[in-house]
C-alpha cells in the first residue's frame, strides 16, 4: 500500500522536506507540511482523551508495535490520535515519528516545536525548536518564566542536543559564554532589551538570526562587518536582520564607515532571498535584500548584499563570488 501511495504521488512527495510537529500555540499538538499543509488543516493531531469518552468512539490502529487510538476530524477529516494521560504523550508521538522515518524516509527534515518548559522528546532526527520567552499567554497551561536568569538557561542547553531553531526574549544585560550551545543554532531569534549586539554577533556560529534590539551602537555593526569581511567571524552566516526599535540608522554614515562597494545606480541589483529557516513572518522566504550596496569577503570573494531600510540592518550572503554577483546585475 506504500509503495502504491508513494508511486501515484511522486510529485507532491518531492515537495516535501519538512514536518513539523507544533506544541507551541496552546493547541493540540498539530503535525504538517510547513508552508504546505495549513496549520488549521494538518497531516494529523494528538490530543489528550477526556474522562467521559469512551472505547468505542475511537478506532485502534497498531503503529510502530503500539496500539494507538485514532478519531477522524469532525470537519477536515485528519486523524486525531488520543493518549490516556500527558504522560503517555510521547510515546504516541514515538510511534508516529518512527512511522514517519519509515514511510517518508530519512532526508526529510523533522521538527519539534514547544516551549522549553515543557518535557519534548528525543527522537532519532527529530531537531528541537524551542521557545525562551517572557511572553505572557494566558491560555498556556506552564506559563514561560521570564528569561532574567542566564545560569539557568545555560544549564538547561548544555544537557540539551544542539537546538535547531531558538526564539528568546532577553531581560537582561548578560550574555552566554562563547562555548555555549546557544550560539550553535541553526537559527535564532532574539529579542534584546539591553545591548546584547556585540556578544551575540562575536560568537554567533549558525547561519540565520533575527534581532530586535531597543539600543545598539553602530561601532558593534562595523566590528560585526571587518570580521566577516576579513574571514575571522560568522562564516557560516546567511541571513541576518537587525530590528532597531528605538534608534535609527545614518546609512551614509554607516555604509561609508564599512567601506562597501556600489553597483552603477542605472543598473538593478539582483534580489537576495533564501528558505527562512526561522518561523517568524509570513511567506516561506527570508525578506527580499534589494540593494546597490555590498562587501566582499577577502578568504574566499564570497558577496555579502547589505540594505537599510527605515531603522533596520540587513545582511544576505551570497553563494557567489564578486565576478559570479556582477554577472548578475541587469
């Protein structure tokens, strides 16, 4: 049956890349396709049983060696799997997660979001997003604590796996060591009530990173771009956007002080844009860099476009040289 699924359905099985499981929204845990799959009609959902329902409202299905019980949305018709007790959680979704390993297959990419006050499970290529915030929601049952206590925090990752995605609300003007896990996501989001900026952008080691920041100093961008630009810093960075909330930027000033270069104004830059690998925003791509002005990374000719826009600083690597970047410009 497979096999005969996979065969009728081989273009929509090559769109697929990633699943998400979403325990994040204070919902039933929801699994699907992002930017595929809507989040209100999912590949399936788990949800606690009630006290009042009964054996016979579900139907059983044996998954992975574990009988699971199953409903069918009353509206979309997606599966609903239930589990007893929160306890017994986990083990519904190992089951599931192995089911999806075998029957999609190992190059998919799986996801796990949630709070990281909540218990997540550790699952064979399954990378954890996880929520540090000091947002208050009331509808979540473990309410997240304020993020003040950087001790804590560093604790909790350093007997984490490398995290994959990290959204976090900062309230205070400490910041993890150099050797944390922290700085080893693969994409961050980080909003900043102190000026964090310069730690932050020294150590950071993953490839995307959204800031918001209520007070900066232009001296830290400058530092940010002559390390990047000599090959000393963020090599593996793609993407970042700078969020300046309370203070607004001099472009020429800023621009001149980085010393970048210009493409002739009587010509069009191309547009820089990659997957999002941060869940912020709307739309599966990162936010369209159109700009006349780049810099140059002297180890490898490697171009970076560099755009201000109102009060916000943006960064996109190229996966080009200068030569293969001009040949570009229309």
């Amino acid at each position: 049956m497979k096999k005969l699924i996979k065969s009728s359905q081989t273009s929509r099985f090559k769109s697929i890349s990633q699943i998400e499981y979403d325990n994040s929204r204070g919902y039933p845990i929801r699994v699907h396709i992002p930017f595929v799959s809507e989040f209100d009609s999912p590949l399936m959902e788990f949800r606690e049983r009630r006290d009042y329902e009964t054996d016979d409202e579900f139907f059983q299905l044996k998954v992975s060696g574990k009988v699971l019980n199953f409903q069918l949305h009353y509206r979309y018709s997606f599966p609903q799997v239930y589990f007893l007790k929160d306890s017994d959680r986990n083990s519904a979704i190992e089951a599931i997660h192995y089911y999806f390993l075998n029957f999609f297959g190992y190059t998919v990419e799986y996801l796990y979001r949630d709070d990281y006050l909540k218990i997540v499970p550790h699952l064979p290529k399954l990378s954890l997003c996880l929520k540090f915030s000091t947002e208050k929601v009331t509808y979540w049952p473990n309410q997240p604590e304020a993020i003040r206590d950087i001790k804590k925090i560093e604790n909790f990752l350093a007997s984490s796996p490398v995290l994959k995605r990290i959204f976090m609300d900062l309230e205070t003007p400490e910041m993890f060591r150099p050797e944390s896990k922290f700085y080893q996501a693969e994409s961050i989001v980080l909003i900043q009530n102190f000026n964090t900026v310069p730690a932050f952008l020294r150590h950071f080691q993953g490839r995307q990173a959204l800031l918001y920041c209520k007070t900066w100093d232009i001296l830290d961008l400058i530092e940010f771009m002559n390390r990047w630009k000599s090959g000393e810093g963020s090599k593996k960075m793609e993407y970042l956007d700078i969020r300046m909330i309370a203070n607004d930027i001099h472009q020429n000033e800023f621009l001149n002080a980085l010393g970048v270069k210009r493409i002739d104004e009587s010509k069009t830059p191309p547009t820089h844009t990659l997957p999002k690998l941060f869940n912020i925003g709307f739309g599966p791509n990162t936010f369209p860099i159109i700009s006349r002005s780049y810099v140059v990374r002297e180890t490898d000719n490697r171009v970076a476009s560099v755009h201000i826009l109102g009060n916000s600083f943006y960064f996109g690597v190229w996966n080009k040289t200068e030569e293969e970047f001009l040949k570009m410009v229309t």
